[in-house]
C-alpha cells in the first residue's frame, strides 16, 4: 500500500514561485544543481516539517527539473511523501544502515544522486554555513572538474519578503500567539506552579484557535521574578508569588510559520520603575512602528527606537528585532543601525524590546509585524499594556 | 541588584566529578585548555539549561582552574549565574553588538578570553565537529604557534556511564513519560483531533508528577492512521477514527535527562497483522534485553534482537537504539550489530524498536533502559501491550 498525499499548507504554484525566484539566483550564480540542507529553507521550498534533520537530509534543485528531489533516511520518506507537493518519485529514502555508520552516512547517498543526475549538467552549490569543512571535502570529491560555489543564506534572503499566503499563514500563528498570551493571563495566579501555567499555556498553543490548531510548537518563555533579568529560561519548579512580575515570549505555528509576541505582567500593581521602563518601551514601539515603509532601511526603524527610548532616560543593548518567519530568527536582515537592508512590503520582523536593565530586573515587549505599502502592519490584536493580574 | 542562584539539579561534587573525568581525558590528550560548544555537554558540565544555543556561547575548561567559564551573550548571563554551579565570576556575558554584526561575533569574545587566559599555559581542544572549518581557522589565529586538538566526542563518550544521580533523575523523567502516555490512552477518541490529544499528552508532560515537574519539552511524535508508516510527524489537523493506529513517541524531561518511550495503540480490536508484528516484536525486545550485561557489546543486544524478530519473519531495517541521556540521541554508541561498544553499568539506552514496514503500516514499542551489574533494569512501569483504546 502507498502512503496517501496529506493536505497541502500551500498550492503547487506557490512552491513553483518559490522555486522560481531560487532558480533565477542559481542562474544569476552560473550553478546548475543546488543541495539545500536547512531545515528552514526545505520547509520553504517543498512543505517538509516533519522532524528528521537530526540526520544528513537535503533537496537537490536542478535546473532542469521543474520540482526538487528530497532525499532523507528511509523511515523518513513516507512523511516526505504525505507532506511535499513533489510527485512520488521525487522523494528516495536512503538505507537505514547509513545511519550511526561509522564510515559512511546519509550525504554519501546525496553525494550519489548528485553524481548520478549530472549535477544537472554543470556546478553544484551548497550551503556551506551549515556544513563541516569535511563534509564540503565530500562533496568536492564527488564533484570533480568543477569549482563548488557557495549558497549560504541566498534562500534566506529569499524568504525575507513573503507572499500573501505567506502573510495569512503568519496571521493565523499570531491569532494562535494571542491566545496562549491570554491563557496566560488567566492561569498565572500566586501559589500556582510556573510549569502549571506553561503545561496550560502550550496547551493552548497546540490546541489553535478559529478551527485552525497549532501546527508545531516553539519555546515559550516564562521568566518570572526573581528572574525577569533571564531571557531564556523556559520555566522553573517555582511559584508565582503576590507581586511576582512575569515577562513571556511566545509563538504560535502554523505550517513551519512562527509569529512572535512578548507581554509583561504583574501580578499585583506594577511598580513605579516598571510603569516607567513600560511607558518608554511603548513610545519606543510607536516611534520604530512609524519609521517602518518600503524604501527606509532596518537601521532607520533602529535609529527611531533608540533615539525614542533615549529621550525616556533608557538604552537597550541587544538589538530591537529580526526577521522572522519559518524560523523563529532568520538569519537575514536585523533591526540594528548599522543594518542597510531597505525594507519592502512583506517583509516581517520581529521587533522585539526586550530590555535586560539589571541583572534581577527586564521588562519585555514586542510585536511581529509586515511592511506594508504604506507603513507597518501588526499582526497581534492584544493591547501594549504591562498585563495585571 | 544582583540575580541569586537558583535551587541546583546536581551537587557540587557531582559537577566537580564529571570535570575530573574530562580533565584526565584533556591529559590523556596533552590539551590545558578546552572550549566545550555542544549544548547538552555543557548543560552536563555546569548545569546550563537556558535556550541560547543559537547564538555564539561555550564554556571553557582549564587544567589550571578547578571551575569551567562560561561565555555567552550579556542577555544569557543572568540566566547562567542563575542556573549553574560556578561562582559568579565563572560567567561572562560578552556585549550585544556581537550579535547580528556581519563582521564579527560572539566566538571572538571567546578567542580573546582564551588568549588573554594563555589557553591554560598550553594547548586548545575544540570540539571540531561541531564547527565550521572558517571558524576552526579563527581559532588557530587566536593561538598562534600551538595545534589545536581534536575534542569531537570526548565528552559525549564520557557522558556514555551515568552516575546514579542522573539515573535517579531520567528515572523521574520516566515516570513523567509513563504519564503522558497513559494520557494519551484517556484522550485519543474517534473524531478528536490530533492536536487536541497532543495538547492534553504535551501538558501531562509539562505538569510532570510526583511534585516533579517536567523542566523542558522535547517533540511528541502522533503518527496516526494513514501515517502509522511515518516516524517524525508530530501530529496533524486530522482526527482519530474508529479503527485508527496510533504511534506515539515521546519523553518526559528533569534538568536536561530525557527517558523516552514508544508505544502503539489502537482504537478498536487491533488487526491481526498488527497482534503478528507486536508478539514478534516484543519477543525480540525480551531477547535484547536479556542480552544486556556488562561484558556484553551493543552488537550483541542488536543480534539477540535481529535473529528474534527473524525467526517470527520479520525484519528491522534501522538500528534498534542508541544511547540516551541529555539528548534524546547521544552521538555514541548504537545498538546495532557492527557497533562494539562493551557495556558497563549505568550506561543508558534507547531500544528503540520502532519497525515502518509499508510506506502505510509501522509499528512502534521501546525502551530506556540501563545497564545493571547483572543485566538491564528498564525505566518505564507501563506494559508491554498494544493500548486498545
């Protein structure tokens, strides 16, 4: 029996425009053939989400073929086979004795294909960011004659600027942010467990909302006093406490598409030092929200927060935000001054203001937006509010 | 104001253990000084659990020093004073405008610390594998004169042999896992979707049990009928259905261990073919079992479980498990027959059992075990059966 084609996230000729606008750099690249390893980049450009790139994967794109060629471990290819919009046959699983093999692994299987299909009749490209010196030895080997060329982060800066259905896929994950930022709301009391709020929080964030669930699940951040200095902590054994102050970051997923959103909240009344970190982080927010058109840059849109928060008496460190989209941080265009990337509409970013003051006290605040044709569209419908509880 | 540290996964001793093992090891190797980047080996080494891994960060181990250093972004290091054993001064958060800037980064923090720190009087180990030969290059620059030492997997090869202290913790995880399975078993229903079941398993895993709390989330993989022959989707949009086959993999977590279990369920009587494949199987995990001892090589849990599994007709095509601990997937040893690792006490291992047959039809049973002095002692309380729901 074969395994049946799942429902598809998006339609065939939005992967074909991916698809396009890749074939067109590998032209412009004089590369014929292009191994993309990413587990991102794979999402973006077949639909693959299942969880294998724990082990050697890839998608061979030719030139000549109009859909790629995924080639994963045998356990792996019927998940391909359900979920890419590639037919059958563009999807070869690789023996499964090639895993936790000493001497050879799956990429002597890529390697293979890639000898075999010609390298589609000239120059193989890789993402060598992703890839050990070794390794690309490998693939030179496999390639001889030719002079490899180097594709890190080219699909990358691809998907900077989304589609409309991107954008609607990106709208549906916030819908989903939102309401595991409200059941956060309600399940964050004193006495209650930071993992007990969490276990309800996820849960909110799989369930989705508006008959759309979610579809993945990302880190969610609970950093909660004596912690609110911690970015990172996931969640503790600990208790809310009266008084506790809790900075949440979270995204909801829809089809491998993350949207981003940071809250602060206060059981009890916030403290005086906290209202005003929040009232600057907010006239911030607004002031970089406003620079945001196509033709300024990511540094203008930074230049307008930090002359903003400056005004208010505050500094940020860390940069105020990145691109986002498949991954949670793509890594392309960040919101920093020195960041000349000219914005375009459908570009989405994260612009995240997270500002760790002291040690044992940040305060956090964000929204994930899109460049429209006119300014900045936000994509969470929660007010920007410190949330009292 | 300063971060206070937070309650401690391990003692002190237990930390200073596993140092004195990777320092013998850093002896045997001639290197004084060694730059640790894998996550889940530093988590190992000084009890680091924060999710900043996507950016530039390592923990440093000099001869000289009975304490490691830890280096990561100014953001992270509160969460690093807070959660590892080190005293204060043991944690260094480089600045921010290392992030996202196109021209250098966090690892030259990392480089000058070594410099300035005379590399321990000697010489520098990396752990290659898991970096960029560009990379490897800048270190050298920033040790001029000196080779640099190949340290790939040193410390996972070292994390191999738990002591009981980290048994006493995935055995926490295990019950963990065993609660989340048997929620599995309460909510999976024909016409419910399956991430509505995902949310309710996810959040048992969070919630933990026995006033244990789960610490951390790893992937949940709901592999439903028509994907039973699918190892790593995590769930769908889909709902189960009377008749439905349900695969479910996952693993409870405390401070990092991870004990995983594979179990398969029906909803309704099981089919004959799928009885056939369960007795087959789990005669084949009794055998494997038994074949635990120390003294005994991984190949030969693999071939007392093969030859079972062949006798009732049937094949395994992937190996059947591999060592087990922070990660879910230890880059060690596997059970499989080429692999000669000889087993000791208190190693640990996923005997992961899980059989795709058809591109439609798998079959999924494991277990995280240990190895005692006389055999193998499994973590999970839950039977050996197909769950008919």
């Amino acid at each position: 029996m074969t395994m049946p084609k799942g429902p598809q996230a998006f339609p065939r000729a939005e992967y074909l425009r991916r698809l396009a606008l890749v074939k067109a750099k590998m032209e412009q690249r004089e590369v014929t053939s292009l191994l993309i390893t990413s587990p991102a980049d794979i999402t973006y450009l077949c639909g693959y989400t299942a969880k294998s790139a724990y082990i050697p994967q890839g998608l061979v794109i030719s030139l000549k073929d109009e859909e790629p060629t995924f080639l994963t471990r045998r356990m792996d290819a019927p998940a391909a086979v359900h979920q890419t919009f590639m037919e059958r046959d563009r999807v070869i699983g690789y023996p499964e004795a090639l895993i936790a093999d000493p001497d050879k692994d799956g990429f002597d299987a890529l390697i293979n294909f890639l000898r075999d299909d010609g390298l589609g009749g000239g120059r193989l490209a890789l993402e060598n960011n992703l890839l050990s010196a070794k390794l690309i030895d490998r693939f030179q080997a496999g390639a001889p004659g030719t002079k490899l060329a180097d594709f890190s982060n080219e699909v990358p800066w691809i998907r900077l600027v989304k589609s409309d259905l991107e954008i609607e896929m990106m709208l549906e994950a916030a819908a989903i942010t939102d309401a595991g930022m409200l059941t956060g709301k309600e399940v964050m009391r004193p006495g209650v467990r930071e993992a007990d709020a969490a276990a309800e929080i996820i849960a909110t964030l799989v369930r989705g909302v508006n008959g759309k669930v979610g579809t993945d699940l990302r880190r969610v951040f609970i950093c909660a006093s004596p912690r609110s200095g911690t970015a990172h902590i996931i969640w503790t054994e600990d208790v809310f406490r009266q008084g506790s102050q809790i900075n949440l970051e979270m995204g909801g997923v829809r089809h491998g598409y993350v949207s981003a959103l940071m809250r602060t909240y206060s059981i009890g009344k916030p403290s005086d030092r906290l209202r005003r970190v929040h009232d600057a982080e907010v006239a911030g927010m607004e002031a970089a929200l406003s620079a945001v058109k196509p033709g300024a840059t990511c540094g203008d849109v930074a230049v307008a927060f930090n002359t903003t928060l400056k005004k208010h008496g505050l500094e940020k460190e860390s940069r105020c935000g990145y691109a986002i989209g498949i991954d949670w941080t793509e890594p392309t265009a960040s919101l920093r001054e020195d960041d000349h990337t000219v914005l375009q509409p459908n570009m989405t970013f994260h612009l995240m203001l997270g500002n760790w003051i002291d040690e044992d006290f940040g305060y956090v605040i964000s929204e994930t937006f899109r460049v429209t044709e006119s300014g900045a569209e936000t994509f969470s419908a929660l007010p920007r509010e410190i949330f009292e509880i």
